[in-house]
C-alpha cells in the first residue's frame, strides 16, 4: 500500500493553484473542479491531501462533522465488527487482507502523526472480556492468529488485574500496533496544513444539496454551487443529501460519556480498554481520571443520568478507585448496524466515505487511502469494503431490536459474573470442607444392631406419634 503521508505541493489546474470560479444565473458563485469533497472528518481532509499531492485539483467543502464520543482517538488495527463476524460475512482471505490494511495503515498514522507535528500517546489496545464471554474471546484471538498472525497477544486475568487496577475482565487481546492520539489533534494538525497542498476549501453556509446524476456533479449551498467529476460524501451528515437510501439504513447509538476522577496514582496501563461482547464499555486512563463512554439501550437525557450511568460502571471498573463526582453527558452516534465503515462506490463518479464514528482512527485513514487509489484508477482494494454498503431502510421494529441486544448484552454479562461468583464460592466451600473421613471404630466394640419391632402395641400413624391398635 502506498503512504499516506502528505506528498508535496500541486499547483492543480490553474496558474494560481486554486479552481475557476465564475457567477451563474441564480447569483451563486460557481466553482468547478475534478474532485469535491464534502466533509470535514479526518478522511476528509486525508484524502484531500492524497488526491491534491498527485495532482489533482480538489475543492473541499466544510461541512459540521459527525460527532464524537470525547475519547482519545486510536491508531490500532480492525474494526467494530468481530473478525469472527467478519470472516463469516466475506469469508477468512478477504478479511485476512483488510486486517493487515488496518495493521498498514494504523503504523502509517503514527508517521504521520509525526510528519505533521501531533504528539503520540500512551501505547496499547486491549479488547477484554468478562467471565462470559472468555470462550467467544479465546476464538477470536484463534482466528486472528490465522487471518492477520501477530496483530493481537492474548492476556491472562492476572495481568489484566495488575495493569488495569480491577478484576472486572478475565481476559484480554492485545492489539499491535497501537498508539492514542490526543482527541481531534490529527484532524486540527491536516487542516491548519491544507493549504501547504494546493486545496482550496469552502465553508458550507447552509443546507447542501446534490445532483449526482450525469457525468457532471453539482454540489449546492445557498451561495456556491460547485461542479466536478469525482464527488466523495465524507461523513454521515451528507449522506441525507447524496445518499439519503444508504442513510435511511443507520443505526443510532446512544451513551453516556465524560469524566469520572480518580483517588490516587491511576492504574498502570494507559492504553485504550474497549469491551468484548458486554455493556458497550470504552475508555482510557490519563491524570485527569477515567474518561469512558457506556452504550446505553435508551437516550441520555440529562447531565445527572449520564453522572449516574458513568458513576456505577465506573466502580465496577475501578472499585477502590473513584475519588469524585462523574461530568458527562449523552451522545448518539450514527452507524452502520454490522460494525463496519460503509466505505465504496454507489455510482459512477461518486464515492462516500461513513460509518466511522465507532471505528479507530486508522479506518478513517484506511478509507481515504482506498478510495484516493480507487479514483486514480491504481488499485482496486476498495472492493473489499463495498459488500457492506448494502444496508436496508430501519423502521421502528429495527430499533427496539436494537433496544434488546444491549438489555441481552448486560444481562448476559450480569448473569455470567453471578455464575463465576457462585462457582468460586462452591470451590472455596469446597476445599475448606473437603470430605470427612468416619471415625474408626474399635475392634472389640460390637457392631450396632437393629431395633426389634413393636409387637403390635403401637406404629406410627404418619404424623409422627404412636397410634394405638384397635
């Protein structure tokens, strides 16, 4: 895979480095260029990068992004989805090759994290497991040593206990290579550089529209409309506008997120700590406290239910740990229901690039990098992405499904932990009783006989008493 690193500068199309521009019928500034982006992710503006330093002239018009939790964002490799989901849905090749694009590109980010002056964080990933879900955990580390050898370690229970402070996870993949980065700091570091590569950018002023149709595209604000031949709808944001079928297909996601501070020095591990098949937790350890963010079946309403929700898992997390009040609030989340970035061509000429708000970071510059080489005609690894752009219209039903998957995830994790107590207490009962041998007897002790009958004076009557014989 080629680098994702900023090429030099290009001077575009025209002698000034920047598109035409002319004023149409309607009094809208018009702009025309070869490739518009709408977006302000970090794809957006990775791609933007890529495509300016071959050569081609961008335009990117800034457009809010999508929101996010208020975590550090992660370099490390996979996705949302399992791989054991994964496999099952393209099969162990196809898979195999887009976990070793993530490992690519997740190392690719930390240089270019350098190139452009972000400072890295604290190393690690850990996908961790509670009692009920250490079988499915362990298959999954089994898999990922066939499909991608050498992307996750797996970690035992008491060294999880040592690194994380608590003895909520049994078990624990580790993911190589993985590094946080200060949240937003990427993205703000490719901004402030765009115009060090030729991209001319716009700042949306209303509503956007689209006309996709045809081989020129129209992209529309209340006052600039601009027409290219490659448009990318970058976040999820745009797609009602471009794409509105695929963004019919969403999936809300609720949590509750903030800070909860710590008594004390905090755990030793400063990595991100993200839950396998649990409550939807995530969080990291930095000298301000436990940041976190817990998936919640409902939304977050007010800032005093996100403290509470914060608050309880947090003991759960660290119980000897919590030294203050939690701060938070709820967030809601778009995406796609597989887990997977909805990433590929749904025409000609038109890409979209969404689904990345639950993703690590290293799938937003995976995305960029597929796509920056799908439209220079110079591979054709995106195809690996577009089976999961098939996503059907949600209705009401789809979401209280949704609703019951997170009530099943925590009842199966409460249930699970209640089993593992109650299986230590056997054993400690147990080993503590053990089987009592009988007491020797001595040889000259006559054995113990029988009782005679009663010769008819008496038997029982049932209620325990004697009952006499008529």
């Amino acid at each position: 895979m080629t680098s994702i690193l900023p090429r030099p500068k290009s001077k575009g199309a025209s002698q000034q480095g920047t598109p035409a521009a002319e004023r149409g019928a309607d009094r809208r500034r018009v702009v025309d260029c070869e490739v518009a982006i709408v977006g302000s992710d970090l794809a957006a503006l990775a791609l933007a990068h890529r495509l300016a330093g071959v050569g081609r002239e961008v335009v990117r018009l800034a457009v809010p992004a999508d929101p996010a939790l208020p975590l550090d964002d992660l370099l490390a490799p996979g996705f949302a989805m399992p791989a054991g989901a994964l496999v099952q849905r393209i099969g162990e090749d196809d898979a195999g090759a887009l976990w070793a694009l993530s490992r690519e590109v997740a190392a690719q980010g930390r240089d270019l994290a350098a190139a452009v002056g972000v400072p890295l964080g604290p190393k690690g990933a850990l996908l961790a497991a509670r009692a009920h879900a250490a079988g499915r955990l362990a298959e999954e580390q089994a898999l990922l040593a066939r499909i991608a050898p050498g992307t996750a370690r797996l970690v035992g229970a008491s060294d999880l206990e040592r690194l994380l402070g608590g003895s909520s996870f049994v078990a624990a993949l580790g993911l190589v290579p993985a590094v946080r980065i200060p949240c937003g700091a990427l993205a703000g570091a490719l901004e402030r550089a765009a115009a060090s590569v030729g991209i001319h950018e716009i700042a949306a002023d209303g509503p956007v529209s689209c006309d996709l149709n045809g081989l020129r595209k129209y992209v529309d604000t209340p006052s600039t409309r601009i027409r290219a031949f490659e448009v990318i709808l970058c976040g999820t944001g745009v797609l009602r506008a471009g794409a509105p079928h695929l963004a019919a297909g969403l999936k809300a996601v609720h949590f509750a997120a903030g800070r909860v501070p710590l008594s004390g020095a905090p755990p030793a591990y400063g990595g991100r700590v993200r839950e396998f098949a649990g409550f939807g937790i995530d969080y990291h350890v930095d000298e301000g406290g436990l940041v976190l963010a817990v998936e919640t079946a409902l939304p977050v309403r007010t800032l005093s239910g996100a403290a509470r929700i914060l608050s309880r898992h947090a003991r759960g997390l660290l119980p000897d740990g919590i030294g203050g009040k939690a701060e938070g609030r709820g967030y809601r989340i778009l995406a796609a229901p597989h887990g997977m970035p909805l990433v590929g061509r749904i025409d000609k000429g038109v890409h979209v690039i969404a689904g990345l708000g639950l993703q690590p970071l290293s799938a937003h510059l995976l995305a960029a990098a597929l796509v920056a080489e799908a439209i220079g005609g110079r591979d054709d690894r995106l195809a690996l992405l577009q089976p999961f752009l098939a996503l059907e219209p949600r209705g009401a039903l789809a979401s209280l499904r949704d609703i019951a998957s997170v009530w099943r995830a925590r009842l199966a994790a409460r249930t699970g932990v209640a089993k593992a107590a109650r299986a230590s207490s056997a054993s400690v009962v147990a080993q503590s009783a053990g089987p009592r041998p009988l007491p020797a007897r001595p040889r000259s002790e006559a054995p113990p006989t029988a009782s005679p009958k009663p010769s008819g004076a008496s038997r029982s009557d049932g209620r325990g008493g004697p009952r006499r014989e008529a």
